[in-house]
C-alpha cells in the first residue's frame, strides 16, 4: 500500500518574536515561519511592548501567513542568564501566559505545543497536561545556562527545571547545554544547532555607502561586536582591549551593534579613555540590515563568558569574516583554532589584543579563516534546522500518549 505525504501538524508556539530584542526571537521567527512554508499550520503567542505595537508590529505586518496573537507586556525581557523580577514573571508568565494558551486551546485544539522561552514552559506544562497535549521546549540558551549553573534564585530555577522536565522534548542549541540538561537527569535532549540563511548571510563586498554612512574612512580595519551588551557578554572588554590596540594599530575602527544596560558605560569608558572617536555604536538595526553590517567586519569579536550557541557566531562565519571568540564550550562548537575562527582566554584582555592585532595585520589569513568557516558552515542552514525541528515535533505527536 502506497502512503501519502505525512499530514500537516497543527502546532501552537508560545515563545518570544520580534520585535522583541535578541537572538532567541529572531531563531523563533525563522522556525515558525519555517514551518509555516513546510506546510503546517501554526498559531503564535508573543508578547509586545505598548510602544513595539504603536509603531505597526512590522514582524506581523511582513508575514500575514502566520495566525500571531500578541499579548502586552511593559517591556522586553532579554536576561541573559537572570530572568525577570517575580512581580514582571508573575503578570505575563502566570497571567498573560496561561490566560492566553487557555483561550487559544479552547478555539482550536493543535497536536502540539511549541515552547520557545524557558521560563515558559512552567506555566505550559499543566494546560499541556490538563489537555493530554506534548509540547516541546526550545532552550534559547541564556536562561538555561543560568539555571544549570547555578546562577539563578534556588526556588526559581527549581521551578524552570520543573518544567523542563515535564517537557514531552527539549531541543538546544548546543551538545555542551544538551550535556548539562542530560546531568540533570532531564531527557529526551535533541541536540539542533543555531541556524542561519545561508542565503541571505553571504559574503558580500563591504557597502560603501553604509562605510560612508557610519563616517568609517576607506582603508580602516574594521572590528566589530554584536550583542544585547549585557554583563555575560562582556562587550567592555572589547574597549578594555582597543585602548591597547588602538596605540598600536591606528587604522582600526570599533563598530558596535546592539543595545543593553553596558552601553552608557562603554561610551563613558571610550571617552574617558580618548577613543571614542574610533567607536560606532549604531544600537538595534533591522535584522534584514544585519548581513551589510557584518560584512563591513574584517574581525568580529565575541569576548562572551557564556554562551548556549550564539547567532552573531554562525552569522559571521556564514558572511566569511573573522571570528575572534572567547574560549568559552559554545564557540568551541564552531571554530576550530586557527582554521575557522581564533579563540581567546576568556577575561584576558591581552589575549583579545594580541590576536586581534594578529588578524586586523593579516589580510591573508583574515580571508582563509572566512572561506573555511563558510565552507564548514552548511551544517547550520535554516533549512536543515526547520526540518529536524519538525522531526521532533512529529516524533512526540506519534509517541503513544502516557497512561
């Protein structure tokens, strides 16, 4: 008997999306929208500031496809590491969170539950089980870590984990996060790594235009930093670092895109220090924007203390520039030393300088660093990822229902 094609899922996502700041939404955006062009029918929850949603909620307004229901929240969380304050998780995960998948539930029942944030997953997990439904639980990363060491309040990590282990699957990003999931005793792990559009992050000519746009003169070496600036980044280790390099190597220009609570001290730091003529900081652009301004990097600099498997890594190696990382699990994951990237002493600001010094004086072997790490890069598609994830979504549909 010939089969058909295995029927379209109808799944739930509860999680974060753009406009919301941060890797973790732009992931859950691609994986969705994936799915949707997979076939499936998808319905979303996500949360969105007041002020996000007076300026047109453009994610929604670019992709009518997806069945979006946003609830309000007074900003957005982006930790990393520490969730929320309890009076902020307690109005959207307990409130907006289960008051939402409750009513979205009794509209329409879906085969499974995607859950895109953590510290959601608590509150998913008893509608999941009062409705006999899977869900499966994306670990974005931050908070994750911060949980599994030990770095979150006992009483709040002991419920994330919780719902961690109600979880009919978990998926990271990373084997070293997945390791220390399983070290808990919380399985089934399926190990899916960050994804990136290996179309539309390529390697491409710097654009003139933004050079000139930005004020960055021709023939500078340009090192760049992407990232929320928070704390677990250590972005002002990248200033740390310029002060030194700067005395030695005049033609370096320092671009900085993102936001966080560390960017009034950078700008403080580069102005005290005499340098902030040599800095950019250009805050949030438009994701699409993203590839023009990796492809200005001749090095990219990620001095991170932890990281689940972060997007700016396999972006930059996708764009064919240099990436210099902290030696830290997570970018062990993609870079081999001296092949596809340079890794660092985490913390060590003279290990960031010397190296860095290193590449911005190799154009050579700035250029075979990118061509490996593009070449090696194909196991990070977005496609490829869209499937596995629809595999594991599939496989806990299928799984016999517990007794």
């Amino acid at each position: 008997m010939i089969q058909g094609p295995p029927r379209a899922l109808d799944v739930l996502f509860v999680g974060i999306l753009p406009p919301h700041p941060g890797g973790g939404a732009i992931s859950g955006g691609e994986l969705v929208l994936g799915l949707v062009g997979r076939g499936h029918a998808v319905r979303a929850l996500a949360p969105i500031t007041e002020e996000a949603a007076r300026a047109g909620d453009v994610f929604a307004r670019r992709h009518p496809e997806l069945a979006l229901t946003r609830f309000s929240v007074s900003r957005f969380h982006c930790g990393p590491i520490t969730p929320a304050s309890e009076a902020y998780r307690r109005r959207e995960e307990e409130e907006q969170v289960h008051r939402r998948v409750e009513s979205l539930l009794e509209e329409r029942r879906p085969d499974v539950i995607f859950v895109g944030r953590e510290t959601y997953a608590a509150s998913v997990a008893p509608i999941a089980a009062r409705w006999r439904l899977p869900f499966v639980l994306r670990l974005p990363g931050s908070v994750s870590l911060g949980v599994l060491q030990g770095q979150c309040p006992p009483e709040l990590a002991s419920s994330i984990l919780d719902g961690f282990r109600a979880a009919s699957a978990l998926v990271s990003p990373g084997r070293h996060l997945a390791e220390l999931v399983r070290a808990r005793g919380i399985d089934p792990v399926a190990v899916i790594p960050t994804a990136v559009d290996l179309d539309q992050f390529a390697p491409q000519p710097k654009d003139g235009r933004l050079l000139h746009a930005l004020g960055i003169p021709p023939g500078a070496v340009v090192i760049a930093h992407v990232s929320n600036l928070k704390a677990v980044k250590r972005p002002l280790d990248l200033v740390r670092s310029a002060v030194e390099a700067l005395r030695r190597e005049e033609r370096l220009i320092y671009l900085v895109v993102g936001d966080g609570s560390l960017r009034p001290r950078m700008e403080r730091t580069c102005r005290e220090a005499g340098i902030h003529d040599r800095f950019r900081f250009v805050g949030w652009v438009d994701y699409p924007e993203m590839p023009r301004y990796l492809n200005l990097a001749d090095v990219l600099v990620m001095p991170s203390e932890s990281e689940a498997l972060a997007r700016v890594y396999v972006e930059t190696q996708a764009c064919g520039r240099a990436l210099l990382a902290s030696d830290i699990p997570a970018a062990r994951e993609v870079i081999v030393d001296g092949e596809s990237g340079l890794l660092f002493r985490p913390g060590d600001i003279a290990d960031l300088t010397a190296k860095a010094l290193r590449l911005a004086a190799a154009p050579e072997l700035r250029a075979e660093i990118g061509r490996t790490a593009r070449a090696r890069i194909g196991g990070h598609g977005l496609d490829r990822a869209v499937a596995a994830y629809e595999r594991v979504l599939r496989g806990v549909v299928q799984r016999p229902p517990a007794a």
